[in-house]
C-alpha cells in the first residue's frame, strides 16, 4: 500500500516537474526570439513611409508603432552616384545569370490586364529576370556566392558586397550572416510582384534595395493562390485587402527592411499598377510621366503608355519609371543579443 502511494506521488512530481520544463523551454525561446528580432524601434521613417491603405471613401492611414508588423525603412540608403554604379554592375550580373520567372504565367498575366487599354498593354509587357545563388529553375544559373548555408560573401561581385557589408555594420539593425542575395529586375513600369512570404530558409532579416524606380510595396494578409487568381482590375484600385493592407513607399535608393511577423506571416507583394484611363475614371488627376533618370536605357513618353504605383489610395498616384532593379539581401537572425 506505501509503496503505491510513494509510485503515485513520484508519478505526480515527475509530471508537475516536466510541465515545469515545458512552460520555461517556451518561456526562453519567446524571449529569444524577442532579443533576436531587436532592432531599433520604429519611428520617423515609417510615419512617413508607411500608410494601411484606405477602405472605400476613407483616407490612407499613418500606421502607428505598434501596428506595425515588423518593417522598416531607410530613406537615401544608396546615393545616385553609388546606385549608378551598382545598377552597371547589376545589370552585367542579370545578363549573366538572370532567368525569366514569368514565362509559365505570361498567358494567365496577361489575360488578367484586359480592362487596360491597347497601348498599356502594348507598352506594358509581362516581364521579370531574376538572378539568385539559391537553386531555383532547372534552367537557371545559379550565382556564385551561392545560398544559405553555403552562402560565400566573397563571391559577391564588389558592389553587392559593399552595400551588404554596409547594412551588416549599421546599427540600426542587429543581424547574423548573410544567407541569400537576390537579384530582380523588371522593364515597361511591368513591376507585378503577387505577395508571397520569402522561404523562411532565407533567413530572419529580409531587405529590399530598390534603384531606378520609386514603387510601393504592399504587405497583406492576402497571400497565394488568392492574391494571385484575384481581379487585378479590383486590386489596382482598391488593393487585395482594402483598409488592412499596408503600403511602403519603396523610393528608389531607399531600403526596406522586414523582421518578425512583416517577415514571416504577412505577404509582400506589387500591385499590377494602375492606368492613367483608371485614374482618370476615379477623377483623379494624371501625374505627366517621370524625367528618365540618367542611369536609365529606356524612358516614357506619356501618361497613357505606363502604369501607376499609388502610396495608401489612388488619390496618391506615383509614376513608375519604366525600369525597376531590386535587390534582395536576406540574413540570419542575430547570434547575440540586441543593441536596443
Ligand atoms: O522586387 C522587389 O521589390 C521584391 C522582390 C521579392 O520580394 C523577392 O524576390 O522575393
């Protein structure tokens, strides 16, 4: 009978001692992954760069600090002589190893912009290179810095090293190494990007150098099949998810940066674009085309022959340059504990 007694309370003790593990294995990884995702906080930047976009008939709104799902932005980060001489460089890489990534989806792409004029959709063509060290198509080559764990910062071409190198020694943000660079570029203001979460594989800390061309980024909740097989006509307009969506004003030179759940539950994506017809049926003046900047090979000669990026509601129209060159640089999250 004593000897039951004693079996049961070492029974109870040895479960009671085990939930106890349990709660503080949870307990540390909560706050490792608060340390890790530790940078510095939100601010100026993202009043200004941030906006949730505007439901029907309401005004785009400032997304407050905590609301913000994990992005931040760094105005200016490249200057026009850097970003000249990065998108040389880039555009060597491109020739070299880019792929095309919208050849599957060209047809269906392009059925899906037949509320668009004849000319946009002459001018505007479906279009997308990628160059990447991860192995992705069959038929593309991979970089070679390579990916991941494999990742060789010192097969980076000078000019993506030294931008790498500079946001690894920013103190804006605590990081581990770099795991991915990624390489996009798109022509004829074409800059569709359907929302999606970057692999998590790639790594914690997301960022996106955009050159050439100011654009909007979109962070939603919306993400695929959805958000691709929508109506691009509505989502132009109104956005996947009107009044919850999020809008980053992506300047060209400026880098946007993604963590926690802005990395990995939220989807970021580029709206098809609007047209200046679209506009205009929303009452909405047409902003003239932008002066092409010099390190640009193409320009636009009208309104009607490009589409239209928009910062929180249509009433805040933003021509694209024709030409749009981004680079992905993803890295692990930080081994130490934060600066902030
Ligand atoms: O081109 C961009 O701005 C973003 C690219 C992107 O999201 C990606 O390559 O996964």
């Amino acid at each position: 009978m004593f000897t039951v007694e004693v079996s049961k309370e070492l029974g109870a003790a040895a479960r009671a001692l085990a939930r106890y593990v349990d709660d503080l294995e949870t307990e540390l990884a909560a706050a490792d992954a608060t340390a890790r995702h530790h940078h510095r906080p939100f601010g100026e930047h993202e009043r200004t760069f941030l906006r949730r976009t505007a439901a029907r008939g309401e005004a785009p709104k400032v997304v407050a600090a905590r609301e913000n799902p994990g992005v931040r932005v760094v105005p200016a980060f490249v200057d026009d002589e850097e970003a000249r001489n990065l998108v040389a460089e880039l555009r060597g890489v491109v020739a070299q190893y880019g792929a095309s990534h919208v050849e599957n989806s060209r047809g269906f792409f392009e059925h899906q912009m037949s509320h668009l004029s004849a000319r946009v959709r002459a001018d505007c063509r479906v279009n997308m290179l990628r160059a990447t060290g991860r192995p992705e198509l069959e038929t593309q080559p991979v970089c070679p810095w390579r990916y991941g764990d494999d990742f060789d910062a010192a097969a980076l071409p000078p000019g993506l090293r030294r931008f790498a190198d500079k946001i690894a020694a920013s103190p804006d943000f605590s990081l581990g190494p770099l795991r991915d660079v990624t390489i996009n570029a798109r022509k004829s203001t074409f800059f569709r990007l359907d929302p999606h979460v970057d692999p998590l594989d790639d790594g914690e800390n997301v960022f996106i150098l955009g050159l050439l061309s100011d654009t909007v980024l979109t962070f939603s909740r919306v993400g695929p099949p959805l958000s691709t097989v929508a109506d691009q006509r509505y989502v132009s307009v109104d956005s996947w998810a009107p009044g919850e969506d999020i809008d980053v004003l992506a300047l060209a030179g400026s880098l946007v940066h993604m963590s926690g759940d802005a990395r990995s539950t939220w989807n970021h994506g580029i709206r098809l674009g609007v047209s200046a017809d679209q506009l205009r049926d929303l009452g909405v003046s047409v902003p003239p085309p932008p002066p092409p900047p010099p390190l640009s090979d193409s320009s636009s000669s009208s309104s009607d022959a490009l589409l239209f990026d928009w910062f929180g509601a249509p009433l805040h129209p933003l021509p694209r340059q024709p030409e749009r060159i981004s680079v992905v640089y993803a890295f692990a999250a930080a081994r130490h504990p934060s600066r902030f």
